[in-house]
C-alpha cells in the first residue's frame, strides 16, 4: 500500500530552479575557462622566472667551466683529465657541432636556444670566443629542481578555487537579481488563476444545474443544439475550473486515498465528456478489465479527466479514442495531430500547448505528471504526427489491488 509523497511542488520553485541550474552550468563553464586560461598565464609566467633565475646561476656554472677549459687547454698534453663539478654536467661541441665531451644525461641538445628544459633536466648554451680544447659551445645541465611547479600548481589551485567559489556567490547573486522579474509575473499570475477560481463555481454550477433541468423535448431542434453548445461550454469551464482549484487548493491538502473501481471510475468520465467528444463526432471505444488502484479519488479524477480532454480537444474531427484498462495499466490513445518527436517530453511542462486554435492554459497535463510522480506511477507517451498519441500509466505493486 502506497503513501502519498504530497510534494506540491509549485511552478515559482521549478521554474527558478530549472533556470538557475541552467544559467549556473553556462555561468560554471565561462568561469572555469577564464580561470583554466589565468592559471596557464600564471604558470607561463612562473616558468618564465624560473628559467630566469636558472639563467643567472648557469651563466656562473658556464663561466667557471670556461676557466677550467682554458686551464685545462694550457696544461694540454701534460693534464688530460676533463674538468667536472657535483653542481653541474658539461658538454663541448665544435663549430661544426660535433660533440668533442660530453657529461650529459641527455644528449638532444639544442643549438637555437640558450636555456631549455630536456626531459627532467635544464640546459644552458654558452658560445665560446677562444676555441679551447677546439671548443666552440659550452653545453651546462643540471636537474630541474621542481619545488618552483608544486608552488605553481598549489597556488592555481588553492586561489583558482578561492576564487571560483567567490565568482559561483556573485553569480547566485545576480541570478536571483535576473530572475525577479519572472518570479514577480508567475506569482502575479498565479494570484490572478487563484482569484479567478474562487469566483468560477457559482456561475459554473448554477449553468450545468439549469442546463440539466430542463426539458428538451419541448424545445426545437435549433434551440436543442443551442442549448447543448451551452453544455458543452459549461462542462470546458468546468473542467479548466477543477484544474484551476487543484492547483491552487486540492494540491496542497492532505490526500484521502482509497481504493478507486477505474473501470466504473473511467465509464462515468467516458460519460461525462461524451457531450464534448460528440461536438467534434469523436467517437469511445473501450476495452476495459476490472482494476482497482489505491489512490485519491480527486487526483486520479483529475489524471483521467485531463488525458480524456487532452484526447479530444487535440483529436481530428470525426476521430476516436481508445481507452485500454488493465490490471496493471491505463492507456488513452487518440487519432489527433501528434507531436513531434523532440517535444514529447515537453508535454507535462505548465503552460505548454502544441497547437495555438485550442484553448486552455497548457496545465492539465502538469498535473497528471505531478499526480503520476507523487504515487511513484510510470508515465510514458508515443506520438506521430497526423497520426496520433498514445499515453501509458502503469500502476505500481503498492497501487494495485491484491
């Protein structure tokens, strides 16, 4: 046995949410592009300094090297041995660049830079103005010390973060600023729906009773189709005002389930909007199993009522509509214009209507799909244009009689 949720969700919430998510990833997305494109600037630049300062203590290690060449090239052939430091590796090439000695780790030198990173080391490029030892470039390497790239990487990310989380808080701001306005008109829309409601149901009623009561058989046939154009007036307002007073009442008021007989439930709906279908000559063809779900009455009403309506009022003259019941699901089909494949799943959204000349506000099926999400049902829609839509619930283990 299911519990109803009762999660009334209103239009103002899911429509702000749904455009703050929206306008927070496009907003995401620009800034973590301008702060990825910062933080290679920065590490552009950091590179630059280290290399720099590398510059600056491998000319020394280059010039001291050059000395003991040239102490070295004078004591030739009487001192044979090259002269080496623990600070540093060196390499001489010839004008020609071939090696002559080398101390290197890595031997893909570069004659076109002075200072380069090769794999984890940093070479520097010294040309010689005496050829010592037949000498003219002075090769000095030394290991990359990488404490300058744990610095580098840390700032980005500690200040990139910093930063992202600062610029997400003015971006929250804003949005809330962008959004007033669309806040201010759904709430004055919807104080408008629910001052319209409240005063719909005297008239509505008083027409239907009136309606009801009087005696056709005295009446001409041309009086007979006028009164019945009035039926069938007052049941289309009085469908939009049972729509209207869910939204703004029944919704948010604690749900009385109870077990509903669908088959009797659907017969008296199929009933009711017969007058409304035989306007267009839109004929019912049922095929219903007994059924039994446990549920709200009026909500299940209403899911019923909207699918019947929706059916009809976008059905092709002279069309039909079959309603499908079994243990285990509902289905109304219909013979209409169909949707598009890209804009089923925009069929539930509040407000939404797929063809201009019907009338309504596009919310019958909005509430359907917060009745079907409320009890955990499975909603699903197929539809071809000009040729028609198929809407499925199938009713869940909880739902089900027995």
């Amino acid at each position: 046995m299911l519990v109803s949720k009762n999660k009334g969700t209103s239009l103002l919430r899911s429509s702000e949410k749904s455009s703050l998510l929206r306008f927070l990833a496009l907003y995401f997305i620009l800034v973590t592009m301008i702060l990825l494109l910062l933080g290679i600037f920065y590490y552009q630049s950091q590179e630059k300094l280290m290399f720099s300062n590398q510059r600056t203590i491998l000319s020394e290690y280059a010039n001291r090297q050059v000395q003991a060449l040239k102490q070295l090239h004078n004591d030739f052939p009487h001192r044979t041995i090259y002269p080496r430091s623990i600070k540093y590796r060196s390499a001489i090439y010839d004008i020609e660049g071939e090696k002559i000695f080398s101390l290197l780790k890595h031997d893909n030198i570069r004659f076109d830079k002075e200072i380069y990173r090769v794999g984890n080391s940093i070479h520097f490029l010294k040309t010689l103005d005496d050829y010592y030892l037949g000498a003219k470039y002075l090769f000095i390497e030394v290991d990359e010390d990488k404490a300058w790239y744990k610095e580098t990487m840390s700032n980005i990310l500690a200040f990139g973060t910093l930063t992202l989380i600062v610029l997400i808080i003015f971006g929250l701001f804003f949005v809330s600023i962008f959004l007033r306005p669309m806040r201010n008109s759904i709430v004055l829309l919807d104080n408008f729906i629910k001052d319209t409601t409240h005063e719909l149901n005297t008239p509505i009623s008083a027409i239907l009773a009136n309606v009801e009561m009087m005696d056709t058989s005295l009446m001409s046939e041309k009086n007979q189709k006028r009164l019945s154009r009035i039926n069938i007036a007052a049941k289309t307002v009085s469908h939009l005002y049972q729509d209207l007073t869910y939204l703004t009442l029944s919704h948010n008021r604690k749900s009385k389930d109870e077990w509903i007989d669908m088959k009797q439930l659907i017969e008296d709906r199929v009933e009711y909007f017969a007058i409304l279908a035989g306007a267009k000559k839109i004929t019912f063809e049922l095929d219903l199993k007994e059924s039994a779900i446990f549920i709200d009455g009026i909500k299940i009403a209403r899911v019923l009522d909207n699918l019947i309506s929706n059916a009809i009022k976008y059905n092709k003259r002279n069309g039909k509509i079959f309603i499908t019941l079994r243990k285990n699901y509902l289905q109304v089909k219909d013979t209409g214009i169909g949707i598009k494949s890209k804009k089923v799943n925009e069929i539930f959204e509040r407000y939404t209507r797929f063809n201009s000349s019907e009338g309504g506000f596009g919310i019958g099926l909005n509430i359907v799909k917060s009745i079907i999400d409320e009890y955990d049902l499975q909603i699903s829609v197929e539809s071809i244009v000009d040729v028609g839509t198929t809407i499925r619930i199938d009713f869940t283990k909880g739902t089900l009689d027995g």
